[in-house]
C-alpha cells in the first residue's frame, strides 16, 4: 500500500472526488445528469485532438468540451429542437467522431483505459493537473456559491436579484467541463457521470442544507475512491468501476433514510 503508484492513485482520486462532489450537488439539483453524461462522452473528440495537434489531452478535452457547452446553449437559445434530443445528438455525434479520428491516427492509445479509467497509472503531471483544476474550481464555486445556489432554487427569482442567469449556467457548465477534463484517468469517459451524481444523491438524504449536502458528497465521494481502491487492489478489480459499485452501494446503503433536502 506505499507504493509510489497506489499514493499517487489514492492522491488523484480524492481530490478528484473532493471536487466532484461539490459541483455533483448542482447537477442533481437541476437535474442536468445526462448533460454531464453527454459531456464525458464528447471528451473523446477532446483526446482525439489533443493527440492529434501535439497538445496534451487535458487541454484537447477542455477545449472540445467547451464547444459542446457553448453549441447546446446556442441551439437551447434558438429552441431548434429539444434539449435531450439536442444532448443526444451532439454527444453521440462527437463520439462518433473520436473515434473515427483515432483510428486514422498514428498515435496508438490504451482505449479501455479512457472508457473505464486507470488510476493506478497517474502520473505526477497528471497529479498536478487534478489539483490546479480542482482548486480553480472550488475558487469559482466559492465566489459565484450564492448566485448557484439562488438560480438552481427559482430563476426569476436570480434574475430580479440581477443576477446573470446566463452567465451562470454557463459557469457551471464550464466548471462540469473541467471536472470531466481532470477525471478521465480516475474512472473513464463512460463513468464521469457517476462520479458526479451518486455521491451527490447519497448526500441529499443527509443533509439540510446546500452548504451542508456539498461537504457530506465530498466526503462520500472520498469514501468511495478509498474504499473503491483499496478493494480494487485485494480483489484485483478494475479501479475505475470498483470505485463507482462502491459509491452505489453506499447510495443503497442510506437510501432508507427519510430525506433532508429536497
């Protein structure tokens, strides 16, 4: 257990989880779960052209995540169709074309590990990209928390506060962006979502405030990456979903308890 590879794991994944389940709280509060499922799913087209330019695929991922964001809020101004449909769309075409894009590519990559995730694999530098961004998102959280928090409870209400609703819901999703971004090597492209939302739904039958169900997901997100690895490495399961069926079953395990916010 004091491997340099399992420190670094146990390092990457709580501050990955520390962050997840903060912004996981808004997910869930305005619902916006397959959004961030589609968003993972674009991160593919991110890797693909961070390989394909020479850049790293951090910054390949935040920049096509970015777009996607953008594009949906675009095409949500204009009503063309409606938002699941558009998500499905986008997400499934972004997919698509990252993989298309890698397999035309020189680069040889190990797909299963951006699908599912290796954290036992992370790197120093990769280490450094987790806690710079989660520290710039914890910062952001911190400075716009009651402008969230006022536009999740009612947006009229925000908006007669002056507050800038678009500007906002932007944010978040930028901040949604750039946890996908850091997470990819934690638990994959195709458990992002998890890590966001599971945490943050256990932690809503505990608490009785806003303030207080970001902690209490934070800290079961962090209970979960612990106990998911640690049981990874005994029974010699992927680490990715071994993290994620730990998270679930501390969801079924407070599921019975009567909720606190709703």
């Amino acid at each position: 257990m004091d491997e340099p590879f399992i420190l670094r794991a146990f390092a990457a994944g709580i501050g990955v989880a520390l962050v997840a389940g903060v912004v996981g709280c808004f997910v869930v509060w305005r619902r916006m779960a397959y959004f961030g499922d589609s968003l993972a799913h674009s991160a593919l087209l991110g890797i693909a052209l961070g390989l394909a330019a020479g850049i790293s695929t951090h910054v390949g991922t935040v920049i096509v995540c970015s777009i996607f964001a953008v594009l949906l809020a675009w095409l949500q101004q204009k009503k063309v169709l409606a938002t699941d449909t558009l998500l499905g769309i986008l997400a499934h075409s972004a997919l698509a074309i990252g993989m298309v894009t890698l397999s035309v590519l020189e680069h040889r990559i190990e797909l299963h590990a951006y699908l599912f995730g290796d954290i036992l694999t992370v790197t120093v530098e990769e280490l450094w990209w987790i806690y710079l961004g989660g520290i710039l998102i914890l910062l952001l959280l911190a400075w716009n928390w009651s402008s969230l928090v006022l536009m999740t409870l009612h947006e009229d209400l925000a908006q007669a506060e002056d507050v800038n609703t678009f500007f906002t819901r932007m944010l978040l999703m930028f901040l949604m962006t750039l946890i996908v971004a850091v997470s990819i090597r934690i638990v994959g492209i195709l458990l992002i979502s998890s890590l966001l939302i599971i945490p943050a739904a256990t932690a809503r039958q505990l608490a009785r405030s806003p303030e207080t169900m970001a902690a209490v997901a934070a800290a079961l997100g962090v209970l979960a990456v612990v106990v998911g690895i640690y049981g990874s490495l005994q029974f010699d399961t992927p680490s990715g979903p071994t993290i994620i069926v730990t998270a679930a079953a501390l969801f079924a395990l407070l599921l019975p308890l009567p909720k606190r916010l709703s």
